[in-house]
C-alpha cells in the first residue's frame, strides 16, 4: 500500500500529461503479453493483484511496471510508453465487479458462520 | 556349469527346501500327456517351462507367445500354482482393492486372485496406465488411512509408475505395490519376458520407495508380504513394493503350503518425554505461538488432538496438505493482522515454511516434532532445505500430541491460562475479520467468463452442504477457494496435494479417494485441473467401468498455466516481450472437449460452460447422475486461477 501511495505521488509529480491510450489495442496487449495470466481476464486478479477499480493514475502505473515488486518488471524496450498508455487505457474501461452486498449467495455464506 | 543354469538349479533348491519334510497336500505338478488347458476362446494358457527340469529350450509356447503364432497344445495342467498361496497370504491382509494395467509377469498371480481368490479381497480395477494404478491408490489410501495394492507388469510397468511412487513417497502415503518379474535367466523366454525384467528391479525406485524386497520361495513371499504391509503403515507411511518372481508364482505348491505370518501394526513412535516438557514449556511461556500442521493428522484422532492442543494454547494453527483443523475453527488461521509469533510449532512439515524461517530469523523459537527426521534417504531432496530447528522432536507428531497436551495442563498454571484465554479472544476477533473478509473477495471477477474460481467454488457450496460431501482434488491451483468458502470440519472431507508436485496425479488421485468414499456413501467432488488431466485420461475409463461415483469440475484454463506465468516471468528478466509465453504452455487450437472425452470414455459429460448463469443447472444434473452412482465430468472453462 504504501509502495502505491508512493509511487502515485511520483505519478503526479511527473508529468501530469500522460498520451491518451488506445484501449481495443490495449486489450490485445493485454492478452498477448498474458497480464491476463495473473490478473484475470477482466482484471479482477488471481495470482496477481486486482487492477479493477485502478488505484495509479497513468504515469504511476508506468512506474510501476518499469520497477514492479513481485510482478516481473517490464522495461521500454519491450513495453513502451505508447503500449503502456493503451493497456492502461483498456484496464480503467474494464466494468467493476458487483458488489457483495448484492450477490445474494456472499450474503448467504456470511450468515453461516 | 553355466551360470544361468547354477542360478537355476538354486533357484529349485530354494523351492524343495520349502517343501523339505512336508507331506505333499496339494502338489499335481504333472498330469497325463494328452491333458490340455484351453482357455474358453480356443487359446492355450500360458505354461511355464522348466518346472522340475533343468534349465531348457524356450518351449514351442513361449516361443510361439514371442512370434504371435498357435502355440502347440499344452500337456500339463498345474491345479496348484504357488500364486494362489500368495492370493491367501494377499487376503489375510484385508486390502479391498488392487489397480493393475495387465501384463505377463504377474499373470499367474492374476489368474489366481480372479479365480482362486474369486476376485474379492482384493477386488480388481482395471487401469490404464501404471501412473493411474498407484496414484489411484494414494488417493485411496489418503481417505480411507489403509493401502490400496497396486499389481505392477515387469521393468516397464514400474518405470510408467515411477513418478506416482515418488508422490506418495513424499507424502507419506501407504501404497502396496507389487510387481512381476522374470528373474531365473534360464527359463524365461528370449524376448519381451528378458526385456521386461531386471537383475535387481526394486533399485528402479528405491530411492523413493520406503521398502523393497524380491522373495526366493513362497514361504519367504508371505514373510516379506506381510513385513511389507506393516512397514507401508508405520509412520512415517510410504510405499511398498514386492519383487515378485513369475516362476514362484507360476510353479506348483511343492509339499505343505507355508504359514500366513501374523500381522501386527508396529506402534508409532512417540516422542521422547523431556522433549515433549520442554516443548511444553516453549509453548505455555510463548507469547504469539503459531501451530503449522503439513501431513499431521493420519486420522481423524489427529484432527481431534491437534483442536484440543489448539484450544489449551489459544494458538492459532496453519494447516495444510491433510485435513489437521476444521477450516472455519476461530483459531484456523495465521493470527491478527501483524501477529509476529515467537514460537513455531511444526507438525509433521516437509520442508519448514519461508515465513517460519523468516519468524525464527526474527528470534522465534522453531519446534520440529515429525518421523520423518528419524527415516531419511539420500538421493532425491525431498528433506528440503536445510532449517535452524531448535528443538527437534524425532517423533510421528500425532503419537506425541497426548503427551504433550498432558504436559501442557500439568504445567499451566490459573494465570497463564487467563493470559491465553486474552490471547484467544483476540484471535477469535481476527479470525471473524478474516473470514468475511475472504468470504466478501469472492465477489471480485463474480460475473466474468471465463467463470471465476471463487464463482464456481461458491456456487457448488449450497448444492454440497447437505450433502456428506469430500473434496478428493488438490487446492493450491484453485486458489484456495474451497478453504476460504467451504466448511471443512470432517477428516475424509480434504486429501491434500500431490506430496512432491508431480503432475498427473490428480485425476486418478481423485478416482482411487472417490473408490474409499463410495461404500461410505459419500459425494466426492474434484476440482480437476486440465493440465493434469491430460497426463493419463483413461482413469476416466476406470471410474466408468467400476462405477465409481464422483463429480470432476473441469477447471478448464485451457493450459499449463503455472508455466504460462513463470515463462512470462523469464521473458521479463530477459528483457524480452512476453507475448510468446504460450508457446509451450497453452493447451488450444484446438480446444479439448472434455465433455466428449468423458463421453468416450463411457460417463455424462457436459460443457463446455463459460457463462456463470449456466453452471449451477449443470452442476445439478451432474450431482444427481453422481448421486446414482457414477462418475460425471462437467467442463468449465476458467479464468487462469
Ligand atoms: C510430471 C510433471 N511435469 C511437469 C510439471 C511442471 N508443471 C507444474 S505445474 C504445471 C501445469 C499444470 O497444468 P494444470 O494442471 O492445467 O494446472 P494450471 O497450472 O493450469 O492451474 C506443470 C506442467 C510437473 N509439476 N509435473
Ligand atoms: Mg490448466
């Protein structure tokens, strides 16, 4: 957590304007570079963290896959920024999972213990 | 003399002596020339040459076995092959059930238990691959605290079994295995019996087999048959395997048969009393103990033991491989949030985990107590890495628990008990917390399709609950999921994992736990992974053929995912594009349709189901056919974990 808040506070400190992704070619990323493969297809995580709802800004999620912590670090050379800024892109376009107040099975398993 | 015909001449001494000074009971060993022992389909049966003779000729049998021609007609008939005498010793051991891929080496053996031996006690199953016979049994074995027999075919047989024995070897499992062989050079034919057998065949898995021995006459059978069994089931458990000669299987009973030796299960070794005291005393003055518990509880006395333990400490207690602790017990768990614990309690763990290193590093005390310290061997790392223990209780840690908690409450005094009883209070708050919380993260990727392991563990939970339901699959590649929603609170309801992560083990794992649990009457249910499905598929055959009752749930992520992740991880420290990761590791174009692999295997099949609002429908169809009494396969396809 506190890696996040730092490296947001970098994010806002570079610059502010980050280029707009292209997110139909940043879901191909997505696939292609199996980000999937840890986060799920829509993101909502697995062996990896959730990128829904995304907590960095755009310029914080760079520097985060640049020098990543237990997720292996992309570098420009394979992922550069353009890519970046389309998968970004396509992870703030995937839709929230529902919330467990209202999936009523949730409810149910919370009542059991 | 030759050598090959010395080897034989002994060979025979060994038999005569068997028979030395006995009244003959049983023996024909030869009958009228003209006698023939034709087999209802017109085929001649296998006849062994050489009996009372010397070392000869391969006969025009062996000979036209070898070629695949019509052999000549046989002129001997032996009533009283020394197979079944072991098929007798084989009963007194009470084994339900034996897995077998036929083969030649072991077929007088065979003939004797289906006939002889009415096909009971041991009762056979037909696999299809030798993996399948043995990881079948460790499933069985993990259910139902017993072996299983696995029947092996010669040197080739034993090299497809090799990894399932190495599975069960780490995981301290019983298996019984037993395995034929052509030993006397001089008799066996030229060919397939020569290359099918060995000079000395258990060194093939002796490094991973806990004991092994090729027995010279029928007497010596039933010593080491019996011997084998009771080592199998001390702990710690492992497998077991019998040479077991194809010419005294097939030879006659010369003279009177020998005595069954008498079974007598060697008690489990408990650990040493100062130890246990000063155990005791680590763990009443700790101030944040923590109880890890691997392949503890062997039955469900374990799991008792270890919730009492629990409970006089207030620890809270990691378990994992076996069910040790009910899952939704206050005290399972890791303790509150921060919970830095300052004695480690290790109950039967394989390999000490990276955080109780961690947590000694930080100036814990590690207590060890497992039997595995008092029986390694050298060859395979199976001992893991090497760990600083502080006291190293060499002891089966389930034998030791009485002691210990008798320890425990002769040395708690009124205000230590008080102190834990806080302690308790707090991590029953934490636990709470916990839960829900992992309860509420199954709401994440809810609606996906791919459908969500957390979706698809949550829903089957309602159709299981009332059910006397037992999970016979590994978890690690599900997530967890089952732990985190499920109840778990009975022994037979979890079996762990594969003991040494040799893939192709959960498929017929499953079928050999569902095989325990069907005269139980229980729903066994396994969350099958594809990768591991696709090793040895036929087991699905078997479960068919031997109506075998089990719901398998394809998790269906449609590839080796565990190396899709780690060939990313690689092409990142490469500095190299992951986006050729799936070469190598993904199992598409094309897709494999399980539910026509399970309908050509001769069970339901259904799927494949990608959208979650179809799954609980075909869960239910599934849970009824299973319900009948047979196996059903539901493919599902699945986010990657
Ligand atoms: C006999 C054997 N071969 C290869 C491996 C390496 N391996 C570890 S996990 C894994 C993937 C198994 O795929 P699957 O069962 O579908 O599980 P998933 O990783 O997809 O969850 C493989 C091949 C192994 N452990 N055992
Ligand atoms: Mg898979």
């Amino acid at each position: 957590m506190q890696r996040l808040l730092l490296l947001a506070l970098i994010a806002v400190l570079a610059c502010a304007q980050s280029p707009a992704g292209d997110a139909k070619h940043g879901k191909e990323l997505f696939l292609s570079f199996g980000c999937y493969s840890c986060h799920s297809f829509d993101g909502h995580g697995g062996a990896g963290a959730r990128l829904v709802p995304m907590p960095l800004n755009q310029a914080g999620f760079t520097a985060f896959v640049r020098n990543a912590g237990r997720m292996p670090s992309y570098s420009s050379k394979v992922l550069p920024d353009e890519k970046l800024a389309d998968i970004y892109a396509y992870i703030k376009s995937l839709p929230t999972s529902p919330d467990a107040k209202n999936i009523p099975l949730i409810q149910e398993l919370l009542k059991e213990n | 003399m030759s050598k090959s015909k010395k080897t034989s001449v002994d060979r025979r001494g060994f038999l005569k002596g068997a028979a030395a000074g006995a009244a003959a009971l049983v023996a024909k060993p030869q009958l009228a020339d003209a006698q023939q022992t034709a087999a209802p389909n017109g085929q001649p049966t296998a006849q062994k040459q050489g009996i009372n003779g010397s070392a000869a000729e391969p006969t025009q049998v062996a000979l036209a076995r070898e070629t695949g021609g019509r052999p000549a007609e046989s002129s001997r008939v032996i009533e009283h092959p020394g197979s079944d005498y072991m098929v007798d010793v084989i009963k007194s051991l009470n084994i339900e059930y034996l897995a077998a891929n036929p083969g030649s080496t072991y077929e007088s053996l065979h003939e004797s238990l289906i006939n002889y031996g009415d096909n009971k006690m041991p009762e056979f199953l037909t696999a299809c691959h030798e993996e399948s016979a043995v990881a079948m049994a460790h499933g069985y074995a993990k259910i139902e605290g017993k072996p299983m027999m696995a029947l092996i075919h010669g040197d080739i047989g034993l090299q497809h079994a090799a990894m399932a024995i190495y599975n069960a070897y780490v995981d301290r499992v019983p298996i019984y295995m037993v395995v034929g062989n052509h030993s006397d050079g001089a008799r066996r034919a030229p060919g397939v019996q020569s290359l099918h057998s060995a000079q000395d065949l258990g060194a093939l898995v002796r490094d991973y087999t806990k004991w092994d021995d090729e027995p010279l006459s029928l007497g010596h059978f039933a010593e080491t048959a019996v011997r084998a069994y009771n080592i199998a089931m001390t702990p710690p458990g492992g497998p077991v395997l019998i040479v077991c000669n194809a010419e005294i299987q097939g030879d006659p009973i010369q003279g009177a048969t020998p005595r069954i030796p008498k079974l007598t299960l060697t008690t489990p070794p408990a650990g040493d009393m100062a130890a246990i005291q000063e155990a005791a005393k680590l763990l009443i003055n700790a101030e944040r103990p923590q109880i890890i518990a691997q392949r503890m509880a062997r039955t469900p006395e374990g799991m008792t033991l270890l919730v009492e333990l629990a409970e006089l400490l207030q620890a809270p207690v990691n378990s994992q491989e076996r069910m040790n602790f009910p899952t939704r017990h206050p005290l399972a768990g890791t303790g509150w949030q921060g919970y830095q614990p300052d004695v480690t309690l290790n109950l039967e763990v394989g390999d000490i985990l990276p955080q109780a290193r961690i947590d000694r590093a930080r100036g814990a005390k590690t207590i060890q107590i497992t039997s595995v310290s008092v029986s390694h061997k050298s060859n395979l790392q199976d001992f893991g890495h090497y760990a600083d223990i502080d006291l190293d209780i060499g002891a089966d840690a389930q034998a030791t628990l009485p002691a210990l908690i008798e320890e425990i409450k002769k040395e708690l005094t009124a205000d230590r008990k008080r102190a834990l009883q806080d302690r308790g209070a707090k991590l029953v708050e934490a636990h709470k917390k916990a839960w829900e919380r992992q309860i509420e993260d199954a709401q994440y990727g809810w609606d996906s399709s791919p459908i969500s392991l957390a979706r698809l563990t949550a829903e089957l939970w309602p159709l299981i609950k009332t059910e006397d339901w037992s999970l016979v699959s590994p978890q690690g590649f599900v997530g967890n999921w089952p732990n985190r929603l499920w109840k778990f609170d009975k022994h037979y309801q979890y079996i762990g994992g594969q003991g040494a992560g040799g893939m192709g083990y959960g498929a017929p794992a499953a079928v050999g736990a569902a095989l325990a649990n069907r005269k139980h009457g229980r729903l066994s249910v396994n969350i099958q992974t594809d990768g591991d499905m696709n090793y040895a598929p036929g087991v699905l055959w078997t479960a068919a053929h031997h109506r075998i009752p089990l719901l398998t749930i394809m998790h269906n992520n449609r590839g080796y995912h565990q190396e899709v992740m780690f060939v990313e991880q690689q092409a990142a420290l490469h500095n190299r594009g992951a986006d050729r990761s799936h070469i190598g590791t993904k199992l598409w174009d094309p897709n494999i349709d399980y539910a026509k692999m399970a309908q050509a295997y001769g069970m339901h099949g259904e799927g494949p189901i990608s959208d979650p609002n179809d799954l609980v429908p075909a869960l239910k169809r599934g849970i009824e056919i299973v319900k009948k009494g047979e196996p059903v396969m539901i493919d599902v396809v699945t986010q990657p974990r």
